[in-house]
C-alpha cells in the first residue's frame, strides 16, 4: 500500500511597523532580502504604506496570519525616504489647518496627530473627545482643502500618551511609546496585590489611567502572596509560635508577634510554617 504524504507550506513572513511602539504586521518578503532595520513600501488596507522590517524573516503558523497576506513591494529608496519627511511636513501644516476648522465648527474635540499615508491618498487626523463628535461637516470643510480622502479617528488617552510620548512618574520614557506595542487590561486589584498606595496620583501615568507597568511584576507578587501566610495567620518560627502581623514580598520575609515574648521579629518564609493544631511537636 502506498503511502502518500502531503507537503505542509509553512508561510514565511516579515514583520514591518509603521510606528515606532507600534503594532507589527506580517507581509510577504516575496523575492526580497529582507532584515531587521530594512525600510519598506508595503500595500496595506490604508493604502501604500512606509514601514521598518523588525521581525524575520521567519516562518509562522497559518493561524497568524491576517489573510490575504500581502507582499513587500521593494526596499525603500532614497525617493521613497524623502517623501516620507515631506509628507511629515505635509502633515504639520494639515494639523494646523484642521485646528482652525475644528474652533470654526465650535466641536467639542481636541486634535493629536495627523498623517498622509505614503501615497498621499488619504489624511488621517486622530483626535480625542469626552463622547460622540458629529464632524461631518468638518470632513466636507477639510476634503475641499486638502483635495484627497479625509479619515477622522476618534482614539483614547491611552492611545494619544503612546502618540505623542514624554515622561513618566518613574523619569523614564514612557512605556508605550518606546516598546508596547498593544496595551493590555490594568486593573486596581494588580496595586492592592502589590501593596501600593492607592492614591490615584502615585498609580497612574499622564494619560490618567493605571500604569502599564503594574502588570509587569504581576506575576511574581502572585506567586509571593501564594507563598506567604497570611496576615492573622498562626505560624511556628524557630523562635517558637506566634502570629503574622506583616509581610514583604519582595523579600519573602513575614513579621511575627511571638506568643512568648511578644516581640515582633522578621523571618524568611522558609522558616515559618503554619500551625496544625493541638500538635504536640509545637513548642
């Protein structure tokens, strides 16, 4: 009997970014030699666009890839790179003529950034506002002037921080503008379980929402509470027994009001174990 065994095309990709921080996207590299550090022209769903190889070229799985995957149409050239400061040029004066426009129409919106794509086909101006803007009328008023397809994007403060970048709490630049590329849920529970002041302004970063960072060491406290006894709790130490009346995390350590003396000691949590009761080994 024969056996015929099929031939699995694994696709391989590159990965190309249009912002700094900003989301990666998987494109054919078709016939080009492509690395990380290459500029490139791309067709996106946008337009043609400029973008910067950061990843491959590697091969992926099927399933991660946004279908239909798109090629690389060349390597940019020095044209292709002059363009692009010119369209930033293009750009700054786009914003400054909308901000007229949007004081003139009385909207209730406040701009943040605004961009050509590379082929000049469209103008994307994002902006932020406290709920639903009607703005078309603005989008009449601005395709007259800039004689080309109009998009207003709507975003959130969290998406206008990553935009426009500066620095956090820490004195670092901020997170998301210099390597997240997607933000991930920030919950309060994440500061309770780390012991932090929940005093909003010590917790959250310029753009007003909780730090991103709290979810970095999310992980490791979880595991310190889940080694640790709790507070209240009954322990054996090796100074005898007593009860946690506090704990640090980051040092694996509890304090322990001993029964005995009634001092308050520190002790590694190796060194501590939870009572069991009437045992007759506890002294």
């Amino acid at each position: 009997m024969k056996v015929i065994e099929e031939m699995v095309t694994v696709p391989k990709v590159v990965g190309v970014r249009f912002r700094r921080a900003g989301k990666i996207y998987y494109f054919d590299p078709a016939i080009e030699q492509l690395k990380p550090g290459h500029k490139v022209i791309v067709e996106t769903a946008r337009g043609v666009e400029f973008g910067e190889v950061v990843v491959g070229p590697k091969e992926v799985e099927e399933d991660e890839i946004v279908q239909p995957l798109k090629k690389v149409i060349r390597k940019a050239t020095a044209r292709d790179l002059q363009q692009v400061e010119e369209n930033k040029e293009k750009a700054r004066k786009a914003m400054a003529i909308c901000e007229r426009k949007i004081r003139k129409h009385g909207l209730d919106m406040r701009l943040v950034d605004a961009e050509y794509t590379f082929d000049n086909n469209k103008v994307i101006f994002y902006f932020t506002a406290d709920g639903r803007v009607d703005f078309r009328e603005l989008v009449k008023d601005l395709a007259s002037v800039f004689k080309t397809r109009i998009e207003l994007r709507q975003i959130g403060v969290r998406d206008k921080a990553k935009m426009l970048g500066g620095i956090g709490p820490c004195g670092r630049t901020l997170c998301c503008a210099t390597f997240l590329a997607e933000f991930e849920p920030v919950s309060i529970k994440l500061a309770k379980k780390q012991d932090l002041s929940l005093n909003p302004a010590k917790i959250s970063g310029i753009c007003g929402r909780l730090m991103c960072c709290l979810r970095y060491e999310a992980e490791s406290y979880e595991d310190a509470i889940n080694q640790l006894p709790e507070e209240g709790e009954e322990v054996v130490t090796p100074e005898g027994r007593g009860v946690v009346v506090g704990r640090n995390l980051l040092q694996r350590t509890v304090s322990v009001e001993l029964s005995v003396q009634g001092l308050v000691r520190d002790f590694p949590v190796s060194s501590v174990r939870p009572t069991c009761g009437g045992c007759a080994d506890q002294s």
